[in-house]
C-alpha cells in the first residue's frame, strides 16, 4: 500500500467514526439546550474526555513537536502551560461559571454585570478569539493532508469545514460531544503506538544523538519552494541544483558558514553526516544548546518564558470553547471532577510529542532547512521505519492529525457560532421565534463560524501552528481571565470597569497579535514584547478593570450580592433556598 493511499483510507475512516460518533448525539438533540450545551447532562468522564478532543488541537498534535525540535527545551513550557492552565480554571473559575447558568461567556457577564454593552463587547472578542484559534485548526489540516498526500494546500481546510458543519449544524453540542470523546481517544492511540514501535527500534540502533549540529542520516532530497534564506552552521559541500547567492549552480557547491540566499525551487542534496542548513529565523544551535534552558535563541529568553507561561495558564481561563464545555456538566460539583480528569488526561498526552521532537532531532533534521517542522509527527515513523510498517504508522498519525483538527475545530464552531446567533442575528422578533427559529440562527452562524477563518487560513503566513495558537492564548488572557476572576470573586466590579478592560486588553493584545503575524522586529525588547504580550497586558487590564470600579462605585449592580450567592454556594443549599421560598 503507498503513503498516499494509506493517508486518504486514514482521512475516510475519521470522517466517518467522527459521523457515526456524532449520530448519537443526533438521536437526543432535540431542544435548544441540547445544541447549546447538551442540556447540562453530560457526566465528567465523556465530558472530560470531549475536552481533551477539544483542547488538543493542531498546536498540541503536530505544534508542540514542531517548536521543541526547532527550538528545544524552553518549549516544554507549552505543554506544561496547556495542563497547568486546568489547575487554576479549577481552582478559581470551573464550578462558579457552571453555576452561573449561562450558555456562552456574554451571557456570564451579562449576568454578572447587566450590561448589554459588556455583553456585545464580550461578544465581539469570543468571536476573535474563536476565529484566531480557528485559523491554526484549517493550516494544520492543509499542511497535512498536502504532507502525505500532495493535496492542494486549499483542500485539508476545506474537508475540515465541511465535516465540522455536518456534525454541528445538525446536532450541535449534543452531537459532537460523543465525537469529541472518541476523537481525543483517537489521538492518544495514534500518538502512543508509534511512539512505543519507534523508542523500541531506536534502543536496538546505534544512534546517540550527540552534541554537534543535527547532521542526515540518510540521503534526502529537499525541494524549496520559493527562495529562502538559511544559516549554514559550519563550512560545508552541498550538492545543489537551482540559485545559491545570485549565481546559478548545478553540482558540488562550497557554503561557508554564515547566511546565503538560495532562489526559488531550488534543490538540496543531503547526504548521510552532511550538517543540515537552518531556516532563517530559526536558531541554529548545536544539540547541546538545543537542551539547555533559555538556548532558544529567543529575544530576552527569560522574559518570553515567563510571558508565555502567564499567556497559557491564565488563557486557558478565556478560552470559548473550553469554556462552554463547563456548561454542559449538571452541577458545580461534577465540573470540578471534569477538570480533575481533564489534568489527568492531559498529562499523559504531553509526554508524548516531547518524544517525537527528539527523535526528529535525529531523524528528520532537513525540516530545520525547509521551516516546515510541524510535519515532525508525519514524517517520523515513515523516516524511522520505511517499508509497510512505517506506511501503516504514518497513516495512523495522520488520522490522529485530522482527528485533532475536527475536535478543536467542532468545539471553536460551536462556541463562535452560538454567541453570533444570539448576539449577532437574533433580533427581536428572533428572540420571541421558538425552538426551530433559533436553530435555525444557530446553523447559518456556524457557516460563518467557519467561512471566515477558511479564508483567512489561505493566504495567511505559515507560522508555527503552536505559536499562532500561543497568541489566541495571550488575547484571552488579556481580556476574558480578568473579567472571569473579578466577576466571580470581587463583589466591587462595575459594569463601567469591565468594559473598559476589556476593551483595553483587546486593543492592546490584539496589536500585538497583528504585528507579530505581519510585521515586528526581529531582536531586542520591541521583539519579545510584541511576540509575548502576556506579562503585561494582563496586568495592566486587571489594574484598569479595578481602577475604574473603584471610581465608579455607583454602578455596581443592585442585584449583586444575590449573583454571588449563586456563584458560590453549593447547589444542594441553592435548592434548599429555592424549595423554601416556594412553600411561603
């Protein structure tokens, strides 16, 4: 069986397990809370497990391994982020958001607040937010069906979004929690058993990954698409066939170290012991700098790591669609276990990624010239292993891939779709319309949940899945955790002095955004303050969001002290009180 034929069989049965797992969730969704939020009945094992399907998109499958091979041990502040992040959403945010009652965050902070206002601007950041989460989701898929099968780089996004609407628009929340929990399944396995097949094969080899420079291990060819400029680490004899520096070449060419330019689709011949050429922009350290902490070549390391740590853990708070999935658990109680599990399983899926960016160190340095190093879990086991067996093992990665793509994507289609059908298109007469009414809002913004970042993903900037997703994480950051963490646990918190903050942690946050994927500085503080906004945003927001209550003390709502018994008293008392007020 070929490479290509193995991935798109691969591609067919994820589709498909995603659709059947989807049916059943069909099968009960028959009321508006069900599209919503499953009608707050699911329990915390397939809940937890439809979190991980979620949580553990692109930047987690395929991004994690991409940024620790090309950059080394700082990057393991990913993974340890994306878990610890569960730790402090359990510990200030799980069970009082659920209490809360609402459907999306608007409606939290609406009903924290009363603010219409707070609410649309909550509103308009949800779907930023979902959108730049989106985008990553759509590359990912293109890179990786193109990668094994040479698809056009339009058609893995698009088979992504079609899927997506298919499981979303007909059953909503209820059909792709089942789906979301056999997917995170799904990805786990195909992670784990090549892992365990290629730490088996490489113990048997002589193959100590040392401390020089990553070097081929094998003869391989690599095409440039267009021109590209790499650092060579050492002197060295290439041969290459295309533009080397201006000068046409056809043969044996001598590098010097340092950086050259080399044309558009020009070809490099590594052969077995060459010293692989390093992406520009990538740094192009030995491995024994590779494996020390602050060697990622990164602008002021130290800041960028503790930024990017601030970014994940209290992002992960600010997330829509990780959010929405504490709405769905029946009470404050079975959230907490939810997350417990959720820990859990997370911690034992990160270990996994950190493998394959070893091995890649090894096995598939070429990467490093081309800047392609998401591909790392695609190639490996084919690269490792040759033959059937790594046919068989690249193709279940990439079901794992797709699957990755489909969870995250479901879940950020649902969350963005169901704040634009409430906030966006239902009007007046929307809001008075019955069940089919609103799902009928409900479907036409999942078309534009998904539409919008589609066409962004095409001719967006091939950044690094994780890094893009890293950003997302900033925003939320800046804007959603202050909101969530004053709402819940500070009683003084205005309407005036949450939407100041958030409307100052958005500007400030998505600038940064913006120029980071477009144009910012290459070195110095500009640099690292612009690609790790984090450490200062989220301060500055949470220091306007309370200044301005303070000086606004009148307009905290009337009804606030009542909100915050709701919050934070256990739903057993909560119905106690209910039942009482009932019998006078």
């Amino acid at each position: 069986m070929s490479e290509r034929t193995a991935a798109v069989l691969a591609v067919v049965v994820v589709a498909l397990a995603t659709t059947v797992a989807g049916s059943f969730g069909l099968r009960r969704a028959r009321t508006t809370s069900d599209f919503y939020v499953a009608a707050r009945a699911v329990t915390p094992r397939w809940n937890a497990a439809a979190i991980g399907g979620e949580y553990l998109s692109a930047a987690s499958y395929l991004g994690i391994a991409g940024l620790i091979l090309a950059y080394g041990f700082d990057m393991l502040w990913y993974p340890v982020g994306y878990t610890a992040g569960y730790l402090v959403l359990l510990a200030l945010v799980a069970a009082p958001l659920r209490r809360s009652g609402a459907y999306t965050l608007p409606d939290f902070a609406q009903i924290r607040l009363g603010s219409p206002l707070v609410r649309r601007v909550a509103s308009l950041l949800v779907v930023v937010i979902g959108w730049l989460y989106l985008v990553p989701q759509l590359q990912g898929a293109s890179l990786a069906l193109g990668t094994q099968t040479g698809a056009p780089s339009w058609v893995g996004g698009l088979l992504v979004c079609v899927i997506v609407l298919v499981s979303v628009v007909v059953g909503g929340m209820r059909s792709i929690t089942f789906a979301q929990a056999m997917q995170f399944w799904l990805k786990f396995v195909a992670l784990l058993v090549p892992v365990l097949v290629l730490v088996g094969v490489w113990q048997h080899r002589d193959d100590a990954l040392g401390r020089g420079h990553p070097v081929a291990q094998q003869h391989t060819v690599v095409r440039l698409g267009g021109a590209t400029t790499v650092q060579v680490p050492a002197d060295e004899t290439l041969r290459v066939a295309g533009s080397v520096d201006g000068r046409r070449v056809d043969g044996a060419v001598r590098l010097t170290a340092g950086v050259h330019r080399l044309g558009a689709h020009t070809t490099v011949t590594l052969e077995r012991g060459d010293v692989v050429p390093v992406l520009h922009g990538l740094p192009a350290r030995d491995n024994a700098a590779w494996l020390r902490p602050m060697g990622s070549g990164s602008p002021h390391p130290l800041y960028a790591t503790l930024s990017l740590i601030i970014a994940i853990c209290l992002g992960t708070m600010g997330l829509p669609h990780v959010l929405v999935r504490f709405y769905t658990n029946p009470d404050g109680r079975d959230t907490r276990r939810t997350t417990l599990v959720v820990i859990g399983l997370l911690s034992g899926f990160y270990l996994l990624p950190t493998i394959y960016a070893a091995l890649a160190r090894h096995y598939v340095p070429d990467l490093l010239l081309t800047g392609r190093t998401d591909a790392t879990v695609l190639l490996l086991p084919g690269r490792m292993l040759g033959g059937q067996a790594g046919v068989l093992l690249s193709a279940l990665v990439t079901a794992g891939a797709f699957a990755a793509f489909l969870s995250t994507a479901s879940g950020l289609t649902v969350s963005v779709a169901g704040v634009i059908s409430q906030d966006v298109l239902r009007r007046d007469g929307a809001a008075r319309g019955g069940r089919e009414q609103r799902i009928r809002s409900f479907r036409l913004a999942a078309v534009a949940a998904v539409l919008v970042p589609y066409l962004l993903s095409l001719p967006a900037q091939r950044l690094g899945l994780a890094a893009v997703v890293g950003l997302a994480f900033a925003l939320a950051a800046a804007t959603f955790c202050p909101l969530l963490v004053l709402g819940i646990w500070w009683r003084g918190l205005t309407d005036a002095g949450a939407l100041t903050g958030l409307l100052t942690g958005g500007v400030l946050a998505t600038a940064a955004v913006v120029s980071t994927l477009t144009y910012a500085p290459a070195h110095g503080w500009p640099a690292a303050l612009l690609a790790q906004p984090a450490a200062w945003a989220v301060p500055i927001t949470t220091a306007v969001m309370v200044g301005v209550s303070l000086a606004t003390p009148r307009r905290v709502p009337a009804d606030t002290a009542r909100v915050m018994v709701r919050l934070h008293a256990p739903e057993a008392v909560l119905a106690e009180l209910s039942a009482h007020r009932s019998s006078r």
